[in-house]
C-alpha cells in the first residue's frame, strides 16, 4: 500500500488568497488599479436605480418565464419543455432573492428605528 505526499502547493496557493482577500477587506492592501496606472475616478451610484434595475431584472425574468411557459403549454415546437423549466427556476431564484433582501432592508430599517438617540 503507496501512501502518497499531500500536494501543499495548492494549499499555500489558497491561504495567500485568503489572506490577500482578509487584506483587502481590512484596506491594508491598494487595489490592482493604483498599481498598474489604470485606475478610473470613481462613478457615484444610486441606491434606488440599482434597486429599480434590480427588481426590474427580476420582472422582466418572471416574464419572460411566463410567455415560455404559456407558449409551451399551447404547443410551441420551438420551445422544450427544460428550456421552460430552467426559466422558471431562474425566475423562482431571483424573486426568493429578492424576498430576502427586502426582508433584510426590513430588518435593518427596523433596528436603526429602534437606536436611541
């Protein structure tokens, strides 16, 4: 019975990305743009246009799941019955997601509600 060596390579390999991740996220560590000369100024974003376009996404998804499955369900050749159900599922996931987030845009509106001045 052989036992072979464990390959540490792939290990050390992954705990430097862990630890250069843990080192951006502390802000210890300037981003790759600073260093190669490519960094752009910094675009502002709106909260409430990437929340529109974010539920907008996830209608525009339910959508088009529910003319694929109408679609299907009269006959439609041109449309099988796993391209509908990958579409329904994609649809499900991103309304359970935003489900969630509501929830915990929710949540975080109710604890700073309840903060004390």
């Amino acid at each position: 019975m052989a036992v072979s060596m464990i390959d540490t390579s792939r290990i050390d390999a992954m705990v430097a990305q862990l630890k250069a991740a843990a080192a951006r996220a502390q802000g210890n560590v300037a981003p790759i743009e600073s260093i190669t000369g490519t960094e752009k100024p910094a675009t502002r974003v709106d909260f409430a246009s990437v929340l529109k376009n974010s539920l907008d996404e996830v209608n525009s998804s339910q959508e088009k799941a529910g003319k694929m499955s109408q679609s299907f369900s009269m006959g439609d050749d041109n449309i099988n019955l796993s391209d509908v159900m990958i579409a329904m599922q994609k649809a499900s996931i991103s309304f359970q997601t935003t489900v969630q987030v509501r929830n915990k845009l929710v949540s975080a509106y109710r604890d700073i509600m309840t903060m004390q001045v």
